[in-house]
C-alpha cells in the first residue's frame, strides 16, 4: 500500500463529500448534511474559501481527509481548526489516519499557529485512543451551541 498524502483539489470534493456522508453515519447523524457538493466546492475553492484540506490517496483513490480552516482565539491567537478528519473503515487502523493528523500538525507548525484544536464525541473511544497517542488534552465542561441560518433569519428552529 502506498499512501499518498497532497493537498485536496477541487476534483476531490465528490469523494470528499462521500466520506463525509460515511463520518454522518458514524457519528449516527446521517440526516445533518446538508451541504451541497456545489456549495462544498465553492467554499473550498471559489473566489473566497474557507477551508483548506488534506487527501489521503491510494492508487488515485481518496481513501481520507482532514479539513481545516484557521480560527481566532481572543486568548491564544491564531489557530488551526481541524473540522473533519476521516478515514474510510475500509484502511482504518493502517497508518493512514496518523500520516493525515502529523501533516496537519506539521501545517500547524508551518503556519506558526498558536495551536490546534478540534472537537470528539466522548463515546468514540477508538479516536479519543488515537488522539492520547499524541498527548491531546481532551478537555471537559463546554457545551457546544449554534443557530441555523432559518433562525439568524427568524423564518424556523432548525439547528445547524
């Protein structure tokens, strides 16, 4: 097996989005993507993105990603945001999920960021497990909140 790990491109946002129909599942929320792959393409690589990512090939295949886009902290300063970070089940436990999350960190590193931060589920055991490996620091007591555009808008309830 031979991993290729490159920059996304845009001709990568169809196997992009099919791995992040997978990770809905996983995370038992399949009915919360919403995006389209045009709006997903367009925010990665139209006139003003917002996100960058990282592929993980095999044999012209993308087999994972991590996506990311820098955020600001009042306290800390500039830091990477790692929203997405999958590898298909099929080449999980191979190695690949590792080479994603170093070059990341090694982005991370490039960029002179302040740190990086991301979010887990606290029962997806088999990724907190992975992120100890690198002496993450799981924190505990915030709760996550959001609107949706229908309630910035006023028009319904719905929840990001």
């Amino acid at each position: 097996m031979s991993i290729l790990i490159r920059e996304s491109q845009e001709k990568d946002c169809p196997a992009m989005m099919e791995l992040i129909h997978e990770l809905a599942l996983y995370e038992k929320l399949p009915e919360e993507v919403t995006v389209t792959l045009e709006e997903f393409a367009d925010a990665g690589f139209g006139e003003k993105p917002v996100w960058k990512a990282f592929v993980a090939e095999n044999q012209d295949q993308i087999i994972g990603f991590a996506l990311y886009y820098i955020r600001y902290s009042t306290w800390k300063g500039r830091r990477l945001y790692l929203e997405d970070f999958i590898v298909t089940e099929a080449y999980r436990g191979k190695g690949v999920g590792k080479l994603l999350f170093e070059r990341v960190i090694k982005e991370a590193k490039d960029k002179n960021f302040t740190g990086m931060v991301w979010q887990v589920l606290d029962w997806n055991e088999p990724a907190i497990r992975f992120y100890k490996k690198y002496n993450a620091y799981i924190e505990s007591g915030w709760l996550n909140a959001s609107f949706s555009a229908g309630q910035i808008n006023g028009t319904n309830s719905e929840t990001l």
